[in-house]
C-alpha cells in the first residue's frame, strides 16, 4: 500500500529533518525513498554533509520503510519507533542532492506484521539504507536497530 503522505506527515514536521531538507518522495510496500539537498548550513571541513545529516538521512529512510509497512493507515495508530544503535559507514563526500532508500527485509516485515495488525504490542528488528548522491554513487551505507512498540490507548 502507498503511504506516501501518511510518511510525509509523520517525518517531514520533526526538527532534525526540517533542518536536513529532508523530503519524502515515496513510501508503499515496506520501501521508503526519502531525499535532501545538502543545506551549506550542515557541512563539514571539507563541504560535504556532517555525518549528523547522515544519520537524519538514514533514520528517516528506516522509519519510512517502518510505515511503510502499514497496510492501512490505521495500523500505525500509537507506534511508537525508537531507534536502538545504528551504524555508519561513510564511502564518499556527500555533496548536493542526495537520496537515501531502505527497504524491509523479510526479517523486518516478519516482525512488523503482528505489530501492525494488532497481535502483539512489540517489535525489534534492524533497517538498512543506501545514500547515493546525484551521479549515482554511495556516499555512505548504514543501518538501524529498533525497538518499536504500540502505546497503550
């Protein structure tokens, strides 16, 4: 299912996205696609994006494949993601316009789906996402583990 706008609601509003330009293009069927052209105000030494960027980057891809799991918009009421440890693994300045994707593995999806649904109240499960710049290369790869729950109504 396209949850496109439901993602663009839920991530666009947090601070450290506005500040990153962060942007959802698309999210449906576990897959997210999220974009940002690097704001000068976030470089480091060499003018490329400060890994702090990076991390938003890679945060906000991994939640956007979370919701993106949902099958309706409903089955995200009260999920509560937090990220558990991450890891980065910077291959090359990131410059310019830049496109993060992370897509669920069937790990991922596996326990997500009795979350989703309702089955149980609890998830931990890890993401990975790719940063590629505008020419097509990686400038950095990285992951998520996270703990996700539903709150109590």
């Amino acid at each position: 299912m396209d949850v496109t706008e439901l993602a663009r609601t839920l991530l666009e509003p947090i601070p450290a996205h506005r500040t990153a330009g962060i942007q959802v293009l698309r999210a449906a069927d576990g897959e997210a696609e999220i974009t940002a052209e690097v704001p000068e105000s976030l470089t480091n030494v060499i003018g490329s994006l400060h890994s702090s960027g990076l991390v938003a980057l890679l945060d906000a891809a991994g939640l956007g494949a979370i919701i993106a799991a949902s099958e309706t918009r409903g089955d995200f009421d009260g999920i509560v993601p937090l990220g558990a440890s991450a890891s980065l693994e910077f291959l090359a300045p990131a410059r310019g316009h830049l496109r993060a994707v992370c897509h669920l593995d069937t790990e991922a999806r596996d326990a997500l789906r009795p979350l989703l649904s309702g089955a149980t109240d609890r998830a931990r499960f890890s993401t990975h996402a790719e940063i590629t710049d505008a020419t097509g290369t990686t400038v950095c790869r990285g992951g998520f583990d996270w703990s996700v729950r539903r709150r109590r109504a």
